[in-house]
C-alpha cells in the first residue's frame, strides 16, 4: 500500500470501519478481525493513554504483513470511538536522502544506495519528530516528514503532513520496529545470493547490524507498547509483497501518474526483498519475547490468533 493512499485513507474523520474497509479494498472478513483483536486493542490502548501521556505504539511486521493496515484500523477506532487525535509515523518517511544515501554507499558498501536496512534511516529526524509530537498543545502544529517512492527521496519540507496538536496517541510502524541487533558470528555466513555476490566481505551487513545496535535502539526505546504482526516464514513475504505491486499496478493502470511510479517484476522483487531477509527472519524468532502481543498470521495471510506477553511490562 502506497503511502500517498495511506495518508489519504488516515487523515478521514468521519469514516465507519465499513468504509475504510472498502477503501482499503480488504477481504470480507476483516471485519471479524476487527471484533476480535483490533478494538479490544484499541481499547487497551486507550487506557494506557490515561496513565500514559501521549504513549507511542510500535507495529512491526514482515513486508506485505498488513502493519499500515493495522495503523489506519487503530487509529479509525481511537479517534471514532475514543475521540483520540492519532498520528501515524512510519519509519519509511524516515529514510535517508538519496544523496544522503549516495554518500554511504560511498563511504560504506554500495549496497547502502538502497533504503530498507538499518543505516538507510534518519535516526535524528525520526527521534526529533517523535519529541515534537509529544510536546504540542492545543492551537500549535508541527510538520511530520513524507518519503516519495516514486523518486527515491524525501518531500521537500513544504510537502510534508502537518499536524495540529495535541496528540493523543503515537503509532510507529515499520518492517524493523523494535528490532534488536544479531549477533555478530551469525553474519560470517551470507544467507542468499545478494549477500554472497554483492557483500562478499560481509561489510554491509556488519554495518548495519552495528547501526542497529547502536541509535535504531535509541529510537526504539521510544516506543512503549509494541505490537507484532507475526508472519509464519519468510517465504511468504515474497508473496505478500508480490500481491502489493500487482494490486498497485492495477490501481495505476488508468492513472496519469501511472508513468512516475517504478514497478518491480517478479525477478526484480526477488532481488529486492533479499535485502531484508536476514533481519526480517532474526525477527521473526527474537521479536515474539520483546514483543506485548502477537497476532499470529498464516500463509493465506488470515490472522489466526492473538498472544499477549504478559511477562513484557510496558515502558
């Protein structure tokens, strides 16, 4: 799902689930999964809210696992029901600058060139938005950054959302929200052909592991529940991701704006999602400890069941 559509689709007011649904173009029977785990979690939620001002929710999902799905549902059902002012961040519109990520494959591996991976973001940008969210008042605003997948880049300031406080809740999704470092033995051994061919030396993969231990923790300390929307491998993140560009491509079959958007083939997304795959496996065998809940998914992407961790106290 585009981020243009998922801006559109979260900044409704007055929208029912019925109708999010149809613009979200979900399966029918999202609207049991809605019953039985996002409004009690919106319910939780909202009484953590009380004791907790402003509190930031993390999602953290595989691609194509339905993170901003789950986002704009959350923040429907908090606004609607709770009369909660909800911001959606991702950490895509964190990326680094493509100049910013020239520089690092530069300086770095080449491989730096693409965003996705620890090192790929603005830690600094994504902490100060974060703090300013926090600390608005009624009648002040504040601008939240917006990448652009068409260019590879980030919005020029003046394109950015601007958001009129005070917030009430935070929502921060993003395929490695509240990921935690690998440990360094395990990345001697490439595990696909990207890291075999194109990271030889094992140079990106230790440096992003070491940007990952390093100020992508200090981001996530931020977060004060984390929700994780757990995939049942990694081979069906190709999929996943495989239905996203043809469900885009449809939508863009009759647009104008057909002509500046890049649409992976099948050969090039296979290429593409490798770029994530050691973090995203780590992830889904190390985030289920950290996380305080776990919807469970399986490889028809229908969500089964949902955990809590009751032994993982919240922030």
């Amino acid at each position: 799902m585009e981020a243009e559509t998922v801006a559109a689709i979260s900044n409704m007011k007055n929208d029912t689930i019925e109708d999010l649904i149809l613009q979200l173009d979900l399966p029918e029977e999202f609207s049991n999964y809605i019953s039985l785990y996002f409004e009690p979690l919106s319910e939780l939620f909202h009484q953590y809210s009380l004791a907790s001002p402003t509190p930031v929710i993390g999602i953290n999902g595989s691609q194509g696992s339905g993170k901003t799905t789950a986002a704009v549902i959350l923040k429907s059902l908090l606004e609607t029901k709770y009369r909660h002012q909800v911001v959606i961040l991702s950490i895509d519109d964190f990326y680094h600058t493509k100049a910013k990520r020239n520089e690092l494959a530069q300086s770095l591996h080449p491989l730096f060139a693409t965003r996705g991976v620890p090192g790929t973001h603005d830690v600094d940008l994504a902490l100060h938005t974060i703090q300013q969210l926090k600390q608005l008042h009624k009648g002040e605003s504040s601008s939240i950054p917006r990448f652009d997948k068409a260019i590879d880049d980030r919005k020029v300031e003046k394109q950015w959302d601007k958001i009129e406080g005070p917030v009430s809740i935070i929502i921060f999704e993003g395929w490695c929200i509240g990921s935690q470092a690998i440990d360094k033995d395990s990345l001697l051994d490439p595990i696909n052909d990207l890291e075999k061919f194109e990271d030889k030396k094992g140079i990106w993969r230790t440096c992003s592991n070491e940007f990952l231990a390093g100020e992508y923790q200090t981001l996530f300390k931020q977060i004060d529940y984390l929700l994780m929307l757990k995939a049942p491998n990694f081979d069906v993140v190709y999929q996943w991701r495989l239905l996203q560009e043809q469900k885009l491509a449809e939508c863009l079959k009759n647009s104008p704006e057909k002509a500046s958007y890049y649409l992976l083939n099948p050969a090039q997304l296979k290429r593409f999602i490798q770029y994530y795959q050691r973090l995203t496996e780590h992830n889904l065998s190390a985030i289920p400890a950290e996380a305080n809940a776990i919807i469970t998914l399986n490889d028809k992407h229908q969500m089964t069941h949902i955990d809590f961790n009751h032994t993982r106290c919240c922030s």
